[in-house]
C-alpha cells in the first residue's frame, strides 16, 4: 500500500516539474545564467511540491504503457516551454527598440554582454533589458509568472491534447505586436534622428565646405542620450503595462 501511494506521488511530482522546470529555463531573471543551475534546481523542487496538492489531482492515472508516459512528460515540457517563450517574446521588443534607438544615436557598434540574452548585444540594447528586468521585480510583476505558471493548469488540462495550432498561431501574433511595439518605444530617439539628420542635410547643402558629419557625430551622441534620458521613464513605464497586459490572458480572475 505504501509503495503505491509513493509511486502515485511520484509520478505526479515529475509531471508537475516537467511542466515548471521548462518554464523556468525561459523566465526572465530565473532562467539563463543569471541564477545557478543549483539555485534553479532547488526553487524548481520547491515550486513543485508546493503545486503538488493543488495540481496533482487534475492528473490522469499512471500510463502503463512506457511510450504514453514519455508523450505525457514531452507534453507537460511542450507547455512549460511555450509559457517560457512568450517571456521572452515579450521581452525581445526591448532587443528590437535597444537596436533602433542605438543605430539613430550612433552606438550601434558599442557591444556589450547582455546577461539576459547570453550573448553580445548593443550595450544599449543591454542595458533597456537588465532595467527592465530590475523593474519586473521591482514592481513584482515575477508574481505574476509565478501565476500564470500555476494557472496553466486550468488552461492547458493534463492529459488532453496540446493545440499546437493555437501555440503557433498566438506566438506569431505575440512576435508582431512585439515588433510594432518595439517600434513606439523608440519613436522617440526615431523621430529625433529623422529630425537631425533632415538639419545635417540642409546645412551640407548650405555650407558644402564643412566638414558637416565630423562636426555633427558628438552632437548626435549627446543629442540622442538626453533623449533617451528623458524617455527612460516612460519607456519603461509602458513596457511594465505590455508585460502585464501579455501575462493577463493566462492568469485566472479571482
């Protein structure tokens, strides 16, 4: 008797870590290198035991059959995946606006490493994202992954079939109003280089013997940081509301 009731919790407690142990290798501050694998491992465990009575019933028996079980487990990791990737889709618009605002003010070429991408990215591309993930936990918008985590349960059923139609399509739908989104955070710096560049032109044509882009590359570096000075607080302010407003449709109404 005994025996069968460890086994039955068991099953469900790697059913459960499967689904958040995936999640959590895409989470914003949680996963990458950010936090070590050790750590990640502990909070996982601890993650899991505390869902286990919640979410341990809604699991079907144990398949007998051996390939059932690994469709179940490749499942429940499916679901923790595409959690952890809306995360990060929700994050890249940062990447995308970090781009443009550093090709308007010059630094396109200035590259540091960005600790949340893991590779080399353009420091100001790195460091939108690294303010951005201290105003996530600032705010403690982590809760709310840490909810939307738990209440995938009630939206993606153990044991029913994935719609990996509607993965895909709300995926691509995510990855396009990033982008636009993106976009309206640099409008900004994008409209002050269109601005500057429209003045160096015409005071070329005005005075063809000065050395106009020499001359202009300082002012454009401190032209666009004041800008970017001045903008931080919104930016940052409308990105915290389109992070929140891409949790919401995954966390239950209470």
């Amino acid at each position: 008797m005994l025996s069968d009731i460890l086994s039955f919790d068991i099953y469900r407690f790697f059913m459960i870590f499967s689904r958040i142990g995936a999640m959590m290798m895409l989470l914003p501050g949680i996963g990458g290198k950010l936090l070590p694998a050790r750590g990640k491992m502990i909070l996982g465990l601890a993650l899991t035991l505390l869902l286990l009575p919640l979410a341990g019933p809604l699991y079907p028996p144990r398949p007998k059959d051996l390939g059932a079980l690994f469709l179940m487990v490749g499942s429940e990791a499916m679901i923790g995946f595409y959690l952890g990737s809306l995360t990060q889709v929700l994050l890249s618009s940062l990447h995308v606006a970090g781009t443009f605002i550093g090709s308007q003010i010059g630094l396109t070429n200035a590259f540091s490493f960005d600790f949340i991408a893991e590779q080399q990215s353009a420091t100001l591309t790195a460091l939108l994202t690294n303010i951005a993930l201290v105003a996530i936990f600032s705010t403690d918008l982590h809760h709310l992954m840490l909810q939307a985590m738990f209440d995938s349960y009630a939206t993606f059923v153990p044991g029913q079939p994935l719609p990996l139609g509607d993965f895909i399509e709300t995926l691509s739908h995510l990855m396009a109003d990033s982008f636009g989104f993106a976009i309206k955070l640099s409008a900004p710096i994008l409209a002050f280089g269109l601005i500057f560049y429209v003045g160096l032109g015409l005071l070329s044509r005005l005075s063809p013997q000065i050395q106009v882009f020499f001359i202009a590359l300082p002012l454009q570096l401190i032209g666009g940081l004041w800008m970017l000075m001045v903008a931080m607080p919104l930016m940052v302010f409308l990105f915290l509301r389109w992070f929140e407003g891409g949790l919401m449709p995954f966390v239950l109404a209470r």
